[in-house]
C-alpha cells in the first residue's frame, strides 16, 4: 500500500488473523508435469511486483526487479538473448515487437523483441507499477502518481498526459491499461472506470463502479487494482472493498454489478467469469448477468493469483508454489502441482496448451497436462 506509515495506524501490532487454509487431499483426474525451469533473476525481493512473463514475437518475456530482461523459446526453455539494464524495474509489458518497461525511479525503457537492444529511454513523473500497453505506434503508460501517458513507440517522445486526483490512501500496484480499438480502459483508485482516447488522451467516459463509504480512510479504500478485462462489447471490473462490474464499452453505462471485493483480479472465457475475491474464494459468475455458478472455499487465505482458464479448467496460483486445477462446472478441484517452494504472485500464462509461472525467487517454469 502506499503510505504505510499512515496505515500502521489502523493495523495491530500483532498479527491475529486466521492462517491460511491447509490443503485437502484428494484423487487428482489427469496428469501434469514440470516441462522446464529456468532462473530469470533474483525475483522481486519482497516487493511484490507484478512482473508478469508475456508472449511478444512467438518468445516468452521474464523480468527480473535488478533489470534483467529475457526472452525464451517456450517449447524448450532455451534463452534466446538476454539484457542486463541495470534498472530497479518494476513494470513490464509490449506488442508491435517492442518490450516496454517500467521503473521504480520513473523511466520508461523501449526494447528491440528480436535481440533485446535498447531503442529509447524517456523520463515520467513517478514509478510505474503496472505493465505498459503499446498499440498503433502508441506507448500508454501509468505512473503511480495520477498520471496517464501516450508516448511514441518509435522514439519515446510525449504525445499526451491524462492526470486523475488520488485519494490520501490507496493501495500500492495500480491496473494494466487496457487498449480497445481506439479506447484506453483505465480503473483508478476511488473505484472508478474511465476511458481514454487513444489518440490525444481525452477522457471519453467515466463510471463510478462503487462509492467509498466508511468512518476511516482505510475502510473507503475502494480502488481497482486488478486489470478490466474485455469481451463482447463489455469492460469487466472488480474493485477492492466495493463491487464487481459489466460495463458497456461505447458510453460507460452498467449492465449489471455486485457485491464483490478483489486484488488479485479477474478473468473471462465467454459465458464464464472468474474471479479470486479477498478472502481467496474462487467464484465462476455468469458473465451477462452476474449470477453465482459456484465457488470454490477451500482455498481461504492461500494468496492466490487470478483465475485463468487453461484447456477446459480454471486454474490459480498459491503462496507455496502450487498450481490448482478446478472444474469450471462446478469448481471441484481437478488436480495439484507444486512448481517450485517459492510463491506465485502473479497469474499464469496460458500459450497454447502450456502454463507459465513466475515465483517470488525469480524461477520461470513451464507446466502442461499429460496427455493418457
């Protein structure tokens, strides 16, 4: 969070929560295994980054807090280059065959796809905490201190800056833009949605998805951390302490909301919408009307990452290193693996019929079923 001097007010000094949940045992339905691990760096030494691997030009793309950056055939493992920058990073993302990246001390550094060259380096306003997204030549990058960026993908240079007001206390980490055809998708702290232009950066719409309310500044915390997904036409939003979203993507207008709180965030696969709530329930709600299908509990307080669905499953990430399967009937669970001791912050990356995860000790692993 930021300010967490202001926050220790509100904490205890001891720690009295409930532990999370031990796992259960149970007769795991198909097979899966390890197909290679590989070191990317020394991982996020506690920061708790969202350095998430991503697929640009058909490689796989790990980022490491020290400024190690590389590319990796998917299939075997092999690294295909790496670049040592040097740079506390903090936030990573491309496409058009470009690797964005973000730092702590408020750069923003262009890489080649193909050899992992430095094209440019521009200066912003403050750290970046979230992956930057590129489309039509066009960078759009966050900063942590309410400022929205639109830079050229050739050179780095500034085409617009879009700057919202942030509330005293807002949780640390901040959601992906999301880029649609000519529309920015942005949710703020405060628990609201907005769309930008692509273009010049001019807010288009904007829809409060929940009103905090409370005696304390910690109970209004009300942001949106985890990145809107989109699909059919619909923006799908979660905020922390608030509710859980379909917005129209044309003017903002809601199509149907609920009472939901989530970090971690959400994930879509048409009629199905997934989601980790606070307390790591998994929750399948129907996606054209919010309804409850299931929800898995036996996952309480586990840390988990957000849902992602994998080859007819719905799969997450926990604190110990291990991956588990759920059925998206009925969430009961399908399999377990342990990838590595180390815990998986963020949620996996489905490339095919593969899964990619990162741990907290800077391994990246690549997971598939057995096929009988």
């Amino acid at each position: 969070m930021t300010g967490c001097s202001a926050i220790r007010q509100y904490l205890p000094e001891k720690d009295y929560s409930d532990p999370p949940m031990e796992l259960e045992e149970f007769t795991p339905k198909i097979k899966t295994k390890i197909l290679w691990s590989t070191r990317i760096g020394k991982g996020t030494k506690n920061h708790y980054l969202r350095l998430s691997p991503f697929i640009i030009d058909d490689q796989i793309i790990a980022v490491d807090y020290s400024g190690q950056v590389s590319a990796f055939d998917g299939i075997s493992g092999k690294r295909q280059w790496e670049t040592k920058l040097n740079l506390p990073l903090t936030a990573a993302g491309g496409g058009e065959h470009l690797i964005i990246v973000g730092t702590e001390n408020a750069e923003v550094v262009a890489l080649d796809a193909e050899k992992g060259n430095t094209l440019w380096k521009t200066a912003v306003s403050s750290e970046i905490l979230s992956a930057p997204s590129i489309k039509e030549g066009i960078v759009v990058v966050r900063a942590v201190d309410g400022q929205i960026y639109g830079l050229n993908a050739e050179d780095g240079s500034r085409l617009w800056v879009y700057q919202y007001s942030i509330p005293s206390l807002t949780l640390r980490g901040t959601a992906v833009p999301v880029i649609d055809n000519d529309k920015v998708i942005i949710g703020l702290p405060g628990g609201k949605l907005i769309a930008l232009s692509l273009d010049d950066g001019q807010l288009l719409w904007e829809r409060g998805i929940v009103i905090p309310r409370g005696r304390t500044e910690l109970d209004r915390l009300a942001d949106i951390n985890a990145t809107p997904v989109l699909y059919a036409g619909y923006a799908y939003t979660v905020t922390y302490n608030g509710k859980i979203a379909a917005v129209w993507l044309t003017n903002g207008d809601v199509l149907w909301a609920r009472e939901m709180s989530s970090y971690a965030g959400i994930n879509i696969d048409g009629s199905n919408l997934y989601v980790t709530d606070i307390d790591n329930y998994v929750w399948a709600l129907d996606s054209r009307t919010g309804a409850s299908l299931w929800r898995q509990s036996k996952l309480l307080r586990r840390r988990l990452t957000a849902p992602i669905s994998y080859d007819g499953y719905v799969v997450v990430g926990d604190y110990e290193g291990y991956l588990h399967w759920m059925s998206k009937d009925d969430g009961h669970f399908i399999t377990r693996l342990r990838v590595k001791k180390a815990g998986i912050i963020n949620a996996p990356l489905v490339v095919e019929n593969r899964i990619y995860v990162t741990n907290e000790k800077g391994i990246l692993s690549a997971v598939q079923i057995i096929e009988d």
